[in-house]
C-alpha cells in the first residue's frame, strides 16, 4: 500500500507543470533565435503562463463568413446522410461477395496451386484481407451515420 502511495505522489510530482523560461537571440546578422537555454546577450522574455486564448463561443467565425439558412443545412444533412446509407449498402452487398467468394476459395483447390500449400495461403489470405476491409469500412460509414443523425 505505501508503494502504491509513493508511486502515485512520484506521478503526480513528475507532472506537475514547470514554468519555462524563454530567451530571444539576435546575432551579428539580425538572425532572431528563441530557445530555453540562457546564452550571453540574450534577452530573458516574459511569457506568463502557457494559456489557451480565450474563445467567444458565441462566434462562430469571422463576419464575411457566407452563412447557411436552417433548410439549406438540413438539405445537405439529408444528402449527405442519403449519400452514406448509399455507400453502407454497397459495402454490405461487397461484403457479402467477399464472404461468399472466401467459402468457395476455402472449399476449392486450384489445378495450378496443386503442391504448393503457399500459393493457397497466399489467395486465402487475399480473400479474408478483403472481408476485413469491408467490415472496416461498414463499421466506419456506420460511426458516420451515427453522427449524422
């Protein structure tokens, strides 16, 4: 138990923030260098804290930005979603073919592969590569269609 203790103040110590100094060079040649490392004639800069600039949530970019009316959006929110379903089902009617096309490349022994068990792994091993893009991509335009709804 005092282990677990004595790990968890080592992690909390070793992530507690140090504060950077920052320091601005300029050599004989106007050449500008920010580093962290105190050189001679370098000038030690004052950046306070390393905080996120603060957002106005309330814009929501700049003011020539074109906005979009509430039925243009839902429009292109239907095709989009329209557009996916599309594609999910071409992929589901892809992986089927795929699976169907690996039972018959599991069941069947090709004339040229006859004594070379590599060539038939090689060709089995293209086929489930196949049905595992599939799936991939139907979990993916599925994730999609989550967030489109």
């Amino acid at each position: 138990m005092k282990e677990r203790f004595l790990f968890f103040a080592l992690c909390m110590v070793a992530a507690w923030p140090a504060p950077a100094e920052i320091y601005k060079f300029v050599d004989e040649n106007g050449r500008v260098t920010y580093t962290n490392i105190p050189r001679k004639g370098a000038i030690k800069l004052d950046i306070g804290g390393a905080e996120a600039p603060a957002r106005n949530r309330n814009h929501a970019g700049p003011g020539n930005f074109p906005k979009v009316d509430a039925k243009t959006q839902r429009q292109r929110d239907d095709l989009r979603r329209q557009i996916l379903e599309d594609e999910l089902a071409s992929e589901q009617r892809a992986l089927a073919e795929a699976r169907r096309a690996l039972q018959e490349g599991e069941a069947a022994h090709l004339p040229e592969e006859a004594g070379n068990p590599q060539k038939t792994q090689e060709r089995l091993k293209r086929l489930r590569e196949a049905v595992a893009l599939h799936e991939r991509n139907i979990a993916a335009l599925r994730r999609e269609l989550g967030l489109a709804r």
